[in-house]
C-alpha cells in the first residue's frame, strides 16, 4: 500500500487554522502558543494528508483534565511512548489531525518547528526533503519504514539548523 504522499494543497494552511482556533477555544488559558508544523506547513513541500498542530502548555496535566473537550472535538489521546508530550489523533477528510502537546519550557527547541521554519528558509532542502518523501512513497514503504528512512536527512537538516541557532545537535528519532 504505501504511505499517501501528495503535491502541496494551498487548503492546508486554512485547514491548520480551523483546527486551530477549535482546539485553542476547546482548551482555553491552558495553551501558550500553537503553531500549524509538519510538512503541510511548509508551501511547496510534498506531504501525506495531515495537518500537524503543536502546542506549548505550562502543565500537560492541564491538557489531560480538558481531555474531554478535545474528545469532543474528535480527537483521541495515542500512547506514543514519547515522554514529556501528548499526542492527539482526529481522523478525518479532507486531511486527518495531528495534535502534538509540550510543555512551554521545551517549546524554543522543538526540533518540529525548527526544521519547518529550516525549510521554509533553505529551498534546496525543501527540494531534497520533497523529492525523498516521492521516491519513499513511490517505493511502496509501510510508515515505520518510511519514517525511519527520511531520518537520515531530517538528522542532517536538523544538525545545520540547531547548529545556527546555537542548539547543541540531538537525534531526531525519538524512541
């Protein structure tokens, strides 16, 4: 089967900004700061079909006792075995939802939003990544394999950009 890599949709950003707003009004005073991550973040990038959203909280228990609210919004907490973070699933079309939660003390080095903001500024990046991504999808790949196989680009990209940000490297794969 494969994972489902497609051409940028200029939908997407819309998309990200009504999850959003829903998931900032679900939430309320809990979230500090939210960002649209991820590949369909990036204009011109190839991606699968799935609005990634990240945000900072001063204390992930504060998510959890609101839980019912993202529940009601369609979401469902998935036991990643990534501490220090939540994650949300919300299935849907035209896009599925991703729903990344950390705590606001880690937000200024999450390797997500600097590899975004790396590739909105590095095109020939963008390229290798976009290009990467078609040959993997094409290859037929289940989605562990075809994670683990952009890992080595993703590694390389992040080193360069925490390098210039004065970050110390770490491993993009996180177990």
């Amino acid at each position: 089967m494969g994972v489902d890599v497609r051409d940028y949709d200029p939908a997407w950003p819309g998309l990200a900004v009504a999850a959003t707003d829903e998931v900032t009004l679900a939430l309320g005073d809990a979230v500090v700061a939210i960002e649209h991550i991820g590949s369909t973040a990036v204009p011109g990038l190839a991606a699968k079909p799935v609005i990634d959203l990240m945000a900072a909280v001063r204390d992930l228990r504060d998510v959890t006792d609101r839980e019912s609210a993202l529940t009601a919004l369609g979401y469902r907490a998935v036991d990643t075995g990534m501490p220090g973070r939540l994650f949300y699933r919300r299935d849907g079309r035209p896009v599925a939802c991703h729903f990344h939660v950390v705590p606001a003390d880690t937000w200024p080095e999450r390797n997500e939003r600097i590899l975004r903001d790396h590739l909105l500024q590095n095109p020939e990046d963008l390229a290798r990544y976009a290009q990467l991504k078609r040959d993997l999808s094409g290859a037929g790949l289940d989605g562990d394999s075809y994670t683990r196989s952009k890992t080595p680009l993703i590694q390389q990209m992040m080193d360069a950009a925490r390098r210039k940000r004065g970050l110390p490297p770490v491993p993009v794969w996180e177990e």
